[in-house]
C-alpha cells in the first residue's frame, strides 16, 4: 500500500473593494447561477455545516462538485470538501476566508489534501485563479473578466458534449 503525496497548501488572496456583508452574501449565493464557478450554483438542502453540497450549472443538469459543508462561520469562513466529478482524485479541501481590511474585504480561496501529480492538482490551480481573479471583477463591476465571459458562453455551448460522469442524475445530493 502507497501513501499518497499531497500538494502543499495553496493560498489564492485578493482585496475586494465591497463590504464583507456584500461579499459573503454574493459567495453563498444559491439563487442563480454564479459567473465566477462557471455559471454554477451552490445547490444544498441548507447551506450550513453538516449538509452535502452540489456545485449545479446548466439549469441543474451538470453537477461539476459534490462536497460536504464542514465549517461555516458567517461573514468569515467557509470550509469544504471538495471533489471534482470529471475526475476519479479523492476530495480535497477548500476553505474561503473573509477580513475586513482598508480598502474592502481580503478574499482569500485556500486550496488543500490535492494528491499530488493527480489531474485534480492542475485543475484546482488554474480554477481557484479564475474563481479569484473572477469573483473580484463580478464585485467590483457586476461582471466577469471578458475572458470568463466567453469561457462561460463555451461551457455553456459544449452541455450537450459533457461527459456522462457529471450528469446531475449521477451526484444526488443524499
């Protein structure tokens, strides 16, 4: 038996020019669909500690993350599991943390237990970037980056094609 390697711990900040309240509340948000996690939504029974998660995009119909809800500590922390359904790595860990500081509210999206050298290493790093520089932008201006405008509009383009994994039928929420 092989003891896994795990990336060390990957910590993503940004000050975000909006109050804390404003920026938790956009964060949690389970009514539409979020353009920084690729037009996905949180899709839980409560969102709170103790409940599974779904992260559900393209009217309910692709779950792209399944997790559980560990810690959730209003306007200041959330802490999850976190496993991408496209891929066969275990779950990892994802924790937000808000802080009031001048200027706004400091972001920071920690990213760790990603077994290293799996395709969920790589996956994880360049979207907890996207979600990061996104969520700033979506903050700040009522959009994302032009660059997630289109990614969004390709993601959303290519449901049809997505893999039969990550079909919603597949990742129930009990």
């Amino acid at each position: 038996m092989t003891e896994e390697r795990y990336v060390e711990k990957q910590i993503y900040r940004v000050v975000i020019a909006a109050p804390i309240d404003a920026v938790w509340s956009e964060l949690i948000n389970q009514k539409s669909p979020r353009p920084f996690f690729w037009n996905g939504r949180w899709d839980t029974k409560h969102m709170s500690a103790g409940n599974r998660y779904r992260i559900a995009s393209n009217n309910d119909t692709v779950v792209a993350v399944i997790g559980d809800i560990l810690e959730m500590d209003p306007p200041y922390k959330l802490v999850t599991t976190f496993q991408l359904t496209s891929l066969p790595d275990p779950a990892s860990m994802v924790t937000y943390t808000l802080k009031e500081v001048e200027g706004g509210t400091e972001f920071q999206l920690i990213t760790e237990n990603i077994v290293a050298g799996s395709k969920s290493e790589k996956s994880m790093a360049s979207g907890a970037k996207f979600i990061v520089e996104n969520f700033k932008a979506y903050m700040e201006t009522g959009k994302v980056t032009l660059g997630a405008r289109i990614m969004n509009a390709m993601y959303g383009l290519m449901a049809p094609m997505i893999p039969k994994s990550m079909r919603a039928e597949n990742w129930p929420l009990d």
